[in-house]
C-alpha cells in the first residue's frame, strides 16, 4: 500500500475568539500594503500586525491594517465587494494566531 508522509501541523501559537466583520474599501493599510485578499484588520494590543491568522469560515490571512471600530476582541476580514461584505455581517469566530512576527 501506498503510505503518504504525515503533514507537519501547523499548531497555533493561540486561538481567540473574535467579532468578525467584513469591509471591501481599497487602500493602503496601516502596514503599508494594499487592501486585498486575506487582509485582516485587528487591534495590534490583541493580534500583533503582521500575524499570519486563520479565520474560520474565512481562511488564512495577514493581520495587516487597524481600524477606528477595531477595539479589543474584533476583527475585519477583507471580502471583495460591498454585496460579499454585507452577506458577511457579523459574526463571531474562532481566530487562530499561527504565527507572529519576530
């Protein structure tokens, strides 16, 4: 039989949940990059930017820009236009931290 080399997991560095919404605006984020796929806003005093994120029921992402909404527990996940976005709405979800910057 053929034996398939085990996945090296990728474990969390931790798992929190958050109040997630979506937002579509184009732009530069509070890192310097453009607003795109798989950006994520966060409050930098929970998910240092830069974090490299697993949201549930939105997949991987970068932790890469701040919002004036974004206090403490809550999120929001890049989705590519306002009709997407407004499907979204808000909900919580499971945020896993899989990695940190250094």
């Amino acid at each position: 039989g053929f034996i398939e080399a085990p996945q090296e997991e990728v474990k969390p560095v931790k798992t929190i949940l958050c109040e997630a919404t979506a937002y579509c605006e184009h732009g530069t984020t509070a890192t310097g990059t453009q607003a795109g796929p798989g950006s994520i806003a966060v409050d930098p005093r929970i998910i240092p930017l830069g974090s490299h994120l697993y949201v549930e029921g939105y997949g991987e992402g970068w932790a890469v820009d701040t919002g004036g909404a974004i206090k403490g527990y809550k999120i929001d996940v890049w989705l590519s236009d306002r009709e997407t976005c407004l499907n979204w709405g808000r909900k919580n979800v499971e945020v896993q931290v899989l990695e940190v910057p250094e």
